[in-house]
C-alpha cells in the first residue's frame, strides 16, 4: 500500500509533518529517501516542531545523529557520511529505544535498520512544490498511513 500528496507550499510540507508528529509513538522509526534539496531536512524540522522540541533542528551530516526531548524523544540521523562504512553505531538502542528516529538517506543502512518502518520519498517538482510518497513497512505503518490520509 503506497500513499501519496503533493503539497504546493512550505507550509503544506509543514502541515503534513505536524500532522504526523501527532501520530507517532516511541521506536517509531521514519526512512526519508531524496534528492539534495528535496526537503527532508525542513520535513524533519516540521516533524520535530510537531513534537513539541523548540530547540533549532539542522542535519547533522558532520555528527551524522543529533537527539532532542520533546513530547517524545527525538532521534535524527543523516546517515550520508555512512556510505560504503560498515559502522555500527548502536542501532538497537537507536530503534529500539524510547524515541522517535528520523533517517535521512536510509538507504545506506538498509541491512541496520528496523523491519517495520515508515519509508518516506520526497521529489521536488517546482521551487516549494514536492511530492511525498509514503510506503509503510508493517500494520502499525499502515494503519498510522490511513489515519494520517
């Protein structure tokens, strides 16, 4: 089962990150897959904003997780600097632990990460214009997918 939107805006993008926040529970884990310049940084700022953290939410490429407390725990890794690495950095505490995980170029820690998950892909098609495609991996993503769409 695939969902889909395309927001026209900024504040679309935000919108919908704010309205998944609202959903998500502890050891959720959320895969996001673009381009550079897609927006998964802002998606994942919107989503943090949505949980309550007032801190300022940047990629940490250079630290590749940076951890913040709101009204979950909040885990965001940018696994880029990974590629081609066979690094272990503790992913059971990661995901399974206490804490919402969001990770940008998932794909790179494929093999590491959780069996259920919600796979996000952001495509740019105009200057604020994207397209999300989500793919929930298990029934908790999927039904957390239709209450969401």
């Amino acid at each position: 089962m695939i969902f889909e939107m395309e927001v026209m805006s900024l504040e679309e993008t935000q919108s919908l990150a704010h309205r998944l926040a609202q959903v998500l529970e502890a050891q959720d884990t959320i895969t996001l897959e673009g381009d550079l310049g897609a927006g998964k940084t802002t998606f994942t700022q919107a989503l943090a904003k949505g949980l309550g953290i007032t801190r300022t939410v940047n990629s940490p490429t250079f630290t590749i997780m940076k951890q913040y407390e709101g009204r979950l725990p909040f885990n965001h890794l940018d696994v880029y600097r990974l590629a081609d690495s066979d690094e272990d950095l503790g992913w059971e505490e990661i995901f399974y632990g206490d804490a919402v995980t969001v990770v940008e170029w998932a794909h790179l820690i494929e093999e590491d990460l959780p069996d259920e998950r919600l796979a996000i892909e952001i495509y740019r098609s105009g200057n604020d214009k994207r397209k999300f495609v989500f793919k929930p991996i298990g029934k908790r993503y999927e039904e957390l997918c239709e209450e969401l769409f």
